[in-house]
C-alpha cells in the first residue's frame, strides 16, 4: 500500500505539475518567472498528497504534521525566517572572499527605488512571511509526504532522495523560459545540489518542530530572500554569471546540511518509520499529530 502511494503520487505529481507548466507557457502565453503563472502548479504536490493519503492508501493526515505549535516550535519558527537571511549573508561573505564582488547596496536602491536596503530586506521577510502558505503547496507533498514513505526507517537515503526528485520536479523551467542558463548541464547540477542541501535543512526543521509550516516558512524565506536578493546583489549589482552565483551561494548550504548531517542532530530527531496504511473508518483527522519535538 506504501510503495502503490508513492507510485500515485509521483505519477500524478509530475504528470499533473509539467503538463500545467507547458500549458500557461505555449496554450496561455504566460511566462513562468511570472508569479501568477506559477500559481497553477504551485499547490499540485499538496492536492495529490491529500488524495494519496484521503483515497489511495485511506492512511489519514495522522502524520501530516499540519499542527502549527507555534508555543512548543517557536524557535524552529525563528530559525525557518531568518535562516534563508543568515545564508544569505554567508554567501554574500564568500562572494567578498573570492573577490567576486565588493560590498555595494546600490543594486537593491535601484530595485527599489526610496527605500532604504534594511527596510527592503524587512519588507521581504514579512513578504515570505505572508507567502508561507503558498509554499504549503509544495512542502506538504514532498517534505511531509514523500519523505516519510520512499525509504522508511532510512532518513538520510530518504532526504536525499527526496530532494533529487524534488529538484527533477523543476526541472522543466530551465527549458520554458523560467531559467536562462549559459550551460543547461551546468546549470542544472548546481540547481540539483541546491535542492538537495535544502532538503536536508527543510527535512530537520520538520522533524525538530514536527510542523510543515516551519519547513513552508523557510521555503518561503528560500525563494523570497535568499535567492532574491543574491539575484539582484550579484547577477544584477556585479554582473556574476547565473553558473558563478550558484555555487557561491551553495558554500553555506553545504555547510549547514554538512553540520546537520555530521553533527547527530539528524539522526536524534528522526521519528520512527510510519506504520503501514490501514483503511480509515471515519474521514481524515487533520493535524492530529506531529514528529516528537
């Protein structure tokens, strides 16, 4: 019943998510670097997951961990908004190391013309903020559905799993428009990477807050702030190559997953493998339960 579940949803997910993605770029004449294009296939992994879970396996939302626990996770909620702000800075240190680029705010004065660098970089927190549960629509499917059930008992296999499908997932917008890479390959194997370092920082917040929603905020706090604002800072203000940026952005991904990974802390918050999906008398119980905190 696990692996029919799986099956379902990858199929469906994928199926659902390219065909949507060519549509409103060729049948609506949309370009998806447009937010509102992106609106139509931003929430397909959360629907397929609620029907996997409703009526393929019957097995309920009894591990969905849509609670919120803002009282017993408020600190995994701090980290998730202002973590994407602290590997920007990172990154932006690395840039400045490597003498790839000289610290200068001019680029986010002429991407906002009035308003002063700081209350840009607040105003785009509280813009991930609001965006979380947009970003739901993709954490519900992967981080608090696939995860848990494409390798049980085996976290680490399932994390990285998790997060090469979830990188292939998008990998359609490096050829509709979405992504201008100088070298596609390139492009897209940096593009993996980063995908999977998220997985394993989005992965950890889930088990420590046992709540999606932090995994959202960060996921937010991810599109929102720290790719953004590289974006404008070295794509636009130095002038780096998308191929550069990626992998400058990376060096502290890497290390914080790194840290994660060989610090223990992974290993101590993993929850046990779900139990086996068994028929469900009654209709789903929507945040009933949550990972141990």
């Amino acid at each position: 019943m696990r692996n029919r579940g799986v099956i379902v949803y990858l199929v469906l997910t994928f199926g659902l998510t390219w065909s949507l993605m060519v549509g409103v770029r060729f049948g609506l004449g949309m370009p998806l670097a447009d937010p509102r294009a992106q609106l139509f296939f931003a929430f397909v992994p959360a629907l397929v997951a609620i029907v996997v879970r409703r009526w393929v396996t019957r097995e309920g939302f009894a591990d969905a961990g849509l609670a919120l626990r803002l009282r017993a996770a408020w600190r995994y909620y701090l980290i998730a908004w202002f973590g994407p702000l602290g590997l920007l800075g990172a990154g932006i240190l690395v840039a400045v190391a490597g003498g790839w680029y000289s610290p200068d705010t001019s680029a986010l004065r002429d991407f906002a013309p009035g308003v002063p660098p700081v209350v840009l970089i607040a105003l785009l927190l509280m813009v991930a903020l609001a965006l979380t549960p947009v970003y739901w629509g993709e954490e519900f499917g992967w981080t608090s559905y696939l995860r848990l059930r494409i390798h049980p008992g085996r976290p680490l296999l399932a994390t990285l799993a998790t997060g090469l499908i979830w990188a292939v997932w998008h990998f359609p917008l490096a050829f509709l428009g979405y992504a201008d890479y100088r070298n596609v390959l390139i492009g897209l194997l940096w593009w993996t990477a980063g995908f999977v370092c998220q997985e394993v920082m989005l992965t950890w917040l889930r088990l420590r807050s046992g709540t999606i929603w932090t995994t959202s905020l960060a996921h937010a706090g991810n599109n929102m702030v720290l790719s953004l604002v590289a974006d404008i800072m070295l794509s636009g203000g130095a002038g780096l190559d998308d191929l550069v940026v990626m992998p400058i952005m990376l060096v502290p991904q890497l290390a914080v997953a790194a840290w994660i990974l060989l610090s223990g802390r992974y290993r101590a918050a993993a929850p046990a493998a779900p139990p086996a999906a068994v028929p469900v008398a009654s209709g789903p119980r929507l945040g009933a339960g949550h990972a141990p905190d």
